[in-house]
C-alpha cells in the first residue's frame, strides 16, 4: 500500500464547496426551470478532484520518490465502488419489480457503469440530459462518476511519466492547461446551435478540461507549501477574490442555462476557472475562506456529498413518478430532499466508512465467521438478506432486461397515434398549403362528418351544426408540443383549415423561432392556436417574443397544461393567467381546469389525452375558438 504521507492537510473549507456543488445540482434536478444553472455543480466537484488526487500524487512523490499505483487505485474503489455498486443494483431491483419499463439494456447500463464509460453509453445511445418531461431513467446522473473513474484509472499513471520524464513544474503545469484548451476547443467545435447538447455533455473529450484546470492548479499551488501567516493586505486580496468568485459562481448557478450555446462557447471553461480559484482561495491556510466554509452543517453535507449525488435522482424519478408533485411541489421537495439525506447518511455510517476501511483479504474469513455457530453476529445475520434479495432481483431485471425499446402498451399506443398523426397531418398541411385545392375542399364534408361524429360522441361538449359549419372555413395555424402531436388529427377533423406545427419534447422558448418562419413562408393565420408549455415553465421575455411576433391583430388562443407529474403545472399556467391580462390578444383555453378531474381520459402518464380524453378535448377546444 505504500508509506503514509507524512505531511497532508485535510482542508475542511472544502467540505463547503462540495456542499454548495451538490445543493446546485439537487436543486437544479428539484426544479431546473427555477435553478437553472445547477447542473454547474459538477464542474466544481471536478476541480476539486483534479486538484486534490494531484496534490496527494504529488506529495506521495516528493516524500516517497515513487507513486503507489496499486496502493492509489485499491483506496479509490474502497472509497467509491461500494455505493456505487450499492446504487446500481438497488436502483436495478426497484426497476425490476415497480418500473418495467425502464429495463430496456439494464445489462449494459449496470456494465458501463462498473466500468466507468457510462457516459459513452449515454453518448452512442443518444441519450439526452435536458429532456425533462420523458421518462427519466434514473441512471442519467451517473454519467460524471465515469468521467471520474477514467481519470482515476490513467491519472497516476500520467503524474509518474511527467515527474519522470519532464520533472520540472512548469513544463507539465503547461502541458496540463494546454490540454484542459484543447478540450474545452473541441466543446466549442463539436457543439451545434439548436441541437441538443447532450453529446459534448456527456463526453470525457469535452468535459475534462474541469479536472485538469483542478490537476494544473495542485501542480503550482501545492497544499503543503502554502504559509498560515500573510502580510494583512495579501490576506484581504485573497478574502476579496474568494469572496467575489463565490458571489460569481452562484450569479452563475441562477443565471446559466444548459441548452444555451454560451455555456458550451466559453461558459462552462470560465466556470471552471472561476471554481479553480475558489478552490485556490480555500486551500490556503492564510485567507479567510476557508473558516467561512468550515461549519458543522457543510461538514455533513460535505462529507456525505458523494452518497447524496449518487442517490438524489434515482429518488427524484422515482418519487415523481408516483406522485403528483405538483399539488404540493415545496412540501414534496422537502420531503425528498429529507429522503435524499437519510438514505445518504445511512449509506455513509453503515456502507462507505466500514467498506472504506474493510480488509477485502479477509473476506471469505469474515463470512465464515458470520456463519459458524455461535458467532458474535448472532441474530444479525438476517442483516444478509437485504443485500442479497436486491442483489437476486437486480440479477432477475439484467436477465429479462430486453436490449430495446420495451415501452408500456399505452405509451407505445401514444406513439402509434402520434406517428399516425404526424402522416396525416403532413399530406393535409400539404393540402392547405396548395391554397385550398378542391381535394382539401372536398375533404371538408367528410371531416364535417368525422367531427359530428367525435361531438356527439362527447355529449357533454357537443358542437353545434353552426360551430361545425363555421370550423369548415375557419383558417387556423396551430403550434404545439406532443400534446398537439396527439391531437392533431381530432382537431383537424373539426378544423379542415388547420396548419399544425407539433413536435414531442417542444419547450416554449422554440415557439418564437417557429412562428417567425412560419410568417416568412406565409403560414401564420389570423387565428393562432399554442399548445405549450407541457415541457417546462417560460419567462415573460419568451411570452412577449411570441406575441410580438403574433401581433395585436391576431386571436391567439393558448391551451394550458395539465401535467401533474412536473412541478411546474402551476406556474405554468398561473403565467399564461398573467399573460392574458397583459396582451387582450391572448385567450387562455382551461384544459387543466376542465380536465382535472377525469384520469381516464389520460394515457398513463397523466398528460397526453387518450382516445376517450380525445372525444373531449376536441369539442372543447372547438368551442372555446369559435365563441
């Protein structure tokens, strides 16, 4: 194992950092439209990282004259795999006996991230970090934890040949940050406006320039050769700088977006800076920052950081998933908040700390020992069955784990209907395109029928024969995400003259942009109708690009959502009340109100309209337009 450093400090301001690191991130993932710089909290943990495994390399050169590879790699994964392992294969038994559904290629998941490349998996598979409303595997988080591990496995390797072979400081402090340019280079280059930027998220090629930014920091700024005692004005200008980045940093957290071409152009490499000199400023013993770091309660957090970024979403998917968070988004969030920290600190006090110090040599001695009559465990043997129930049922999810799409029968009955949709509503936007050619207009009778027929099935709702007459002729353009995709055809059945825009997964802010090219091409009506906001909130910029764009002159008519399962139902659509105050242009149609309390006209996901909800949703509608 090596020769003990003799010299090492444990920097307790660091405990802090972490824990402002993770609190970005669980906010973000609790409400990433509220705290949408969060998922910046990652960068921060590798800059501590990079900084911390170089200091102690470096040290254990400097005082040994050699690096304990094996000794290096044996501490970490007592340190990490334990609850990582744990993670994995009690998240797997979850999934195996309440959510199915997400057992599609479980095997290769549960492989990937044992290995430390589930990011690449993430990267081949197309796997998106930003889409908040699908289903969220709660996997998705794990992707920083293999970055991590790749730079564990090759890192000490690196620090050898460099002391070796290059030896001076300088040279390799600038090989570090050379690299750490050419990664955050090639997140510029490889990152394309309007796509998602889950690629470059995810990828070791495009994110490691935050750890070696920490790495070439450890290189000129050594722990252990930094003095307590400084001149009183250098003392202030470290207080200032610390005090100012961490001011910055948290601007950062609130203001940076994830989906924001500055972020990837620039953004994320001046976060990383400014965490590498917040963590310069802690490191010394002489500034200030540190004690401002050093509390009891950041000690706890800190301390158990890395349990509580590891269980946080897996809770977060799951939870959500069962509830309707948004009758009560703050109470729910504190719950699971409170959840998050108990599991964490159990995993911490019976799981990390005595697998972080367990002898592994003694293993199968250990569980002879529990086994032998009358040994001192005693009556805690059935302790082994927790860990052996999940273990044999993650193993039962990894054998019927099916390697592609294995969707439930209704959401794989919503996506027939919306592929279905997207054909016919792509030959009759055709159709109305041609500028009403006889064919749209000897659909229009038919479509009378078909809409007469979807009306008198809702007898609660029907149309009149003079609001169906008047849908005949009325020329609409609708815009919309995959609520609209679902109901496109329902609606173009009441309206033949209906241009629909849909597309699954739309937020709000990609409405403008929409809208915009649809006036260039002379596609925008008099009358408008949007079907947003499903996907995530939208600011008051975004809502008056769209009426801008819209005008004065036109109707515009905004379906509200409702999507009990996101925490931002309510803001949503409290915002568009706001909206229609404002602009006299604008008239909200109620679907949430009018739909509440009716889940059998929902598929399972409590959002999409099924062909029951349909029959409803149609008419009412219809008639919030034609009034």
């Amino acid at each position: 194992m090596g020769k003990r450093l003799k010299k090492s400090r444990y920097i307790t301001g660091f405990d802090g950092i972490r824990t402002i690191a993770v609190i970005g991130v669980i906010l973000y993932h609790l409400a990433p439209y509220q705290f949408q710089g969060g998922f910046l909290g990652v960068p921060i943990f590798f800059v501590v990282s990079g900084y911390l495994i170089t200091d102690l390399l470096f040290q254990e050169w400097q005082q040994n004259r050699r690096i304990d590879i094996k000794g290096f790699y044996i501490r970490r994964m007592k340190r990490l795999y334990p609850a990582l392992v744990t993670l994995v294969l009690a998240t797997t038994a979850y999934i195996t006996l309440f959510a199915r559904d997400l057992l599609t290629n479980i095997r290769a998941i549960i492989v990937t991230n044992f290995l430390y490349v589930y990011n690449w998996f993430q990267v081949a598979h197309h796997e998106s970090y930003f889409d908040k409303f699908g289903t969220q595997s709660p996997f998705t988080h794990l992707w920083s934890l293999s970055i991590e591990g790749q730079f564990y496995l090759f890192w000490p390797i690196i620090i050898l040949l460099l002391l070796k072979f290059v030896k001076k400081k300088q040279p390799i402090f600038d090989t570090m940050i050379i690299l750490a340019f050419i990664s955050a280079l090639l997140m510029s280059i490889l990152y394309r406006s309007g796509q998602d930027p889950s690629r470059v998220y995810y990828g070791t090629d495009t994110r490691i320039f935050s750890i070696l930014l920490g790495t070439s920091l450890a290189v000129v700024w050594p722990s252990t050769a930094l003095k307590a005692k400084l001149q009183p004005n250098f003392r202030l200008a470290l207080d200032v700088i610390g005090g100012v980045t961490m001011l910055l940093l948290l601007w950062m957290f609130m203001r940076m977006t994830g989906e924001s071409a500055l972020v990837y152009r620039g953004g994320m490499f001046f976060f990383s800076v400014l965490s590498m000199i917040l963590v310069a400023v802690v490191a010394h013993p002489g500034a200030d920052i540190n004690r401002l770091l050093t509390n009891p309660v950041f000690t706890w957090i800190g301390k158990r950081s890395y349990g509580i970024y590891l269980y946080q979403y897996p809770v977060l998917v799951f939870f959500e998933d069962k509830v309707n968070v948004a009758d009560h988004p703050f109470l729910y969030g504190v719950f699971e908040v409170a959840l998050i920290l108990v599991i964490s600190d159990l995993s911490y006090r019976y799981l990390e700390l005595p697998l972080q110090h367990f002898d592994y040599s003694k293993t199968w001695a250990t569980i002879k020992e529990v086994f032998a009559p009358g040994s001192r465990y005693g009556k805690k043997r059935w302790y082994l069955a927790v860990p052996s129930v999940i273990i044999l049922l993650a193993l039962t999810g990894a054998i019927i784990s099916p390697a592609h799409g294995s969707e439930s029968e209704q959401n794989s009955a919503l996506e027939k209907t919306i592929e279905s949709n997207n054909k016919k509503v792509a030959m009759q936007n055709k159709e109305i395109q041609a500028g009403k050619s006889s064919q749209a207009s000897s659909n229009k009778k038919a479509s009378s029928e078909q809409a007469t027929s979807r009306s008198e099935s809702s007898s609660s709702d029907s149309l009149t024969q003079a609001e169906l007459t008047r849908a005949q002729t009325l020329s609409i353009t609708a815009v919309g995400d995959s609520v609209l995709a679902d109901a496109s055809a329902t609606l173009q059945g009441i309206f033949p003259n209906m241009y629909v825009d849909a597309k699954v997964g739309r937020q709000v802010r990609e409405v403008a942009p929409v809208l915009q090219s649809l006036a260039q091409m002379g596609k925008l009506s008099d009358t408008v109708l949007i079907s947003e906001g499903t996907n995530g909130p939208f600011t008051t910029d975004e809502m008056q690009q769209i009426m801008t764009i819209l005008g004065d002159k036109r109707k515009v008519y905004w379906i509200n959502v409702h999507v009990p399962t996101r925490r931002w139902q309510d803001q949503v659509n409290e915002d568009l009340k706001e909206a229609a105050k404002k602009y006299h242009n604008l008239k909200i149609i109620d679907w949430y109100a009018y739909s509440k309390d009716h889940a059998d006209w929902f598929y399972s996901d409590n959002v999409h309209p099924n062909p029951e909800g349909l029959k409803y949703y149609g008419p009412f509608v219809a008639k919030q337009v034609l009034k």
